[in-house]
C-alpha cells in the first residue's frame, strides 16, 4: 500500500491583506509585498462605512493560504 507523501513545513513570510469592493463583488488585494509587521493600516478606505476584510498567510515557497473568516471594521461611533 503506497504512503502519503511526507509534511511539508512551509513558514509564513508575511502576509496578505484584501478588502471587499461592492462594487465589483469580490475582495481586492490591498497589499503588493507581504506585510511583515502585527498590524496594517488601510489608508484609502473610505470614512464613515463598515469594511470587510480577508487576511491570507505568505509562504516562504511563494504560496498564498486561503484566507481566514472575514473582518468587518466599523466606523467609530461619535
């Protein structure tokens, strides 16, 4: 009986960041390089409305993960 193949050990490089765009329906790439740092400011969303994102994980090999559960970042409340 054939075995599976062994694990690979890919570590994450840095990461991904994605916002959903109503009007084309569909999450966007916000960021060109990986993000490397714990936090990423999106500086072209707009004021006043609730974002959506998506996080995926950057591989040493190039790979992208699936991204996690989207966030919704709400506008403060004055």
């Amino acid at each position: 009986m054939p075995s599976a193949p062994p694990a690979v050990d890919v570590e994450a490089v840095g990461h991904h960041v994605y916002r959903w765009n109503p009007g084309t329906q569909q999450y966007e790439k916000l960021t060109t390089d990986p993000v490397t740092t714990t936090s990423y400011e999106d500086t072209t969303a707009a004021t006043g409305t609730t974002h959506y994102y998506w996080v995926t994980s950057v591989h040493t090999d190039g790979s992208e993960s699936a991204p996690g559960a989207a966030w919704a970042i709400l506008p403060p409340v004055s």
